[in-house]
C-alpha cells in the first residue's frame, strides 16, 4: 500500500470490506473493562473484513486507522495522527485476534502511511477461503457474542451470519480462491470460442460455389465472434458458477421476477430470430 492508493481509498465510501476508524483501539487503557471492550472491538472488526459478504466474498479487505467514517459532498475525509503507547504492526495484529477465532487468519499486512502530514494505519487482509468465526465469547463496548459467531459486513454495519448465509458464504469464498489459481477465463474462453466457431462457422455458412476468398472470409469472421462470445462468457465465468449459490439466497419474490424475466427475454429472443429467417427466406424466394 503506498500513498496514491490510500487516497483512493480515503475518496470512497465504507462497505463490506473498507472500514475507517478516527483512532487505534484503546488496547493499553487503565480501565480493564474499556480495554477488553476495545481488543473485543478490533477482533470483531478484522474478523468481519476477513468475512465480508456473498457480495464480495474471495476480495481484499482494508481497513484504515486515522480517518474519520464520514465523508463531505467534496470527497473530503478529515485526517488524525495513529497514536498508540505500543507498536502496531503486523504480528501484534494477529497476536491478538488469532486466539479467538476459528480458523486463523493466515496473514495480513500492515502499513504506515504519511497523508497531508498525518501518519494513518492501514490494514490489508487478504483473500483466503476460510471463514472465520469465533471461538470464545467475545465482548465489546454495547455487545456480547457467543462462541461460534460469524461476523459478517453489510453496508457499513456488521452483524452475525445466518447459519444459511454462512453456508453461501464458505463456498463463494472457496469457488473464488480457487478461481485465482487456475486458468484465467477471459482468454481461455477466447481461445476455445474461436477455435470451435472457427471450425463450425464456415461449414454453417459455407454456399456452393464460395471461392477460396470467401472460406477464408467466413473463417477469420466466425472465429472473430467466437472469440468475443468465448471471451464474455470468460467474463461472467464467476458470476455463473456462483448462481446457484446466490439462487439459494434470493427471496421468492426475486426468483419469480427473475424466472419472469428470463422467460420474456427468452420469448423476445425467439421471436427476433423467427422474424429474421422469415426475412430471409423472403429475400431468398
């Protein structure tokens, strides 16, 4: 994390995994009660980055110390130096939220940055496909959790998981970790679109009489479109495996409108299609 990035980050608002805090948790505070409240705190906010959400379960989390949670109509976010009596760092980090959550968070980085003459903290956690739930009651300033809480993030609040959002959730996470160790699916799917439409589109297409210009013709263009449609599939690969999952989620008042939908627009498409060989076979008489 440099600079010009944690100013983008200052520009955009919090959500399911960006959180800013005014100040470093009160860890060393005299009061016992304040400062478990403040450990219990800062472990529900990690965990919960670590978590996300369905929406952006497998993605990078950050979380920022030294500025404030509000942002004006400008853009604009106010800025505070990170004071803490011990060294915040990446090992202390862990130190402390490890012992209480299930499995533990692999690694995370930890960063100090200058912004306008303020010295901020900034915390990445990154993408993993476990996810993290507690394994002790843990207080904070206004709540007490069970053992066995799944912290998750919607909007800028964070709340326990469902036992049903907890399922989707772990397997988002493990379909999109894995989806970053295998092949990439934008060129895959271009390259195999243009290979079998390639093939297929010239035999489709193909009239008596075509001269050796036209086949050739017809190939590089059948092969150019396969290679777009391989590569938007490749695009929506992620989406389309996570359907199911995210289908299990949705309310039955959005299943029937998105059946309702698809089946319109699968109407529309037919009829398109009809009225064109229609056209055609009219050119053609």
């Amino acid at each position: 994390m440099d600079e010009i990035a944690l100013r983008k980050l200052i520009g955009k608002q919090e959500g399911a995994n960006l959180e800013f805090k005014r100040q470093w948790y009160e860890l060393e505070s005299p009061n016992q009660r304040k400062a478990e409240s403040a450990k219990g705190e800062m472990i529900k906010d990690v965990l919960s980055l670590a978590n996300g959400n369905t929406n952006v379960a497998g993605e990078m989390s950050f979380l920022v110390i030294g500025a404030s949670n509000e942002i004006d109509k400008n853009g604009h976010r106010e800025l505070f130096n990170v004071v803490s009596e011990k060294p915040i760092n990446r090992q202390r980090i862990l130190d402390i939220v490890n012992p209480w959550c299930d499995p533990p968070i692999e690694d995370i980085l930890c960063d100090d940055i200058l912004v306008d003459g303020k010295q901020l903290i900034v915390i990445t956690i990154l993408p993993s496909p476990h996810v993290h739930e507690t394994i002790k009651k843990l207080k904070t300033a206004k709540v007490t959790y069970d053992e066995y809480t799944v912290f998750v993030r919607h909007a800028e609040g964070v709340r326990a998981a469902s036992s049903k959002e907890r399922v989707a959730l772990q397997q988002l996470k493990k379909l999109r970790f894995n989806e970053t160790r295998n092949v990439p699916p934008v060129p895959f799917g271009a390259i195999l679109g243009a290979l079998l439409v390639g093939q297929l589109g010239p035999k489709i297409l193909a009239k008596e009489g075509d001269s050796k210009e036209q086949k050739r013709a017809k190939t590089i263009v059948s092969a150019g479109m396969g290679a777009f449609i391989g590569g938007i599939i490749g695009i929506n690969y992620s989406q389309i495996k996570a359907f199911p999952l995210l289908w299990q989620q949705t309310s039955k008042r959005g299943k029937f409108i998105g059946v309702t939908a698809v089946s319109a627009f699968g109407i529309l498409y037919w009829w398109v299609m009809k009225y064109i060989s229609r056209k055609r076979r009219q050119i053609d008489e």
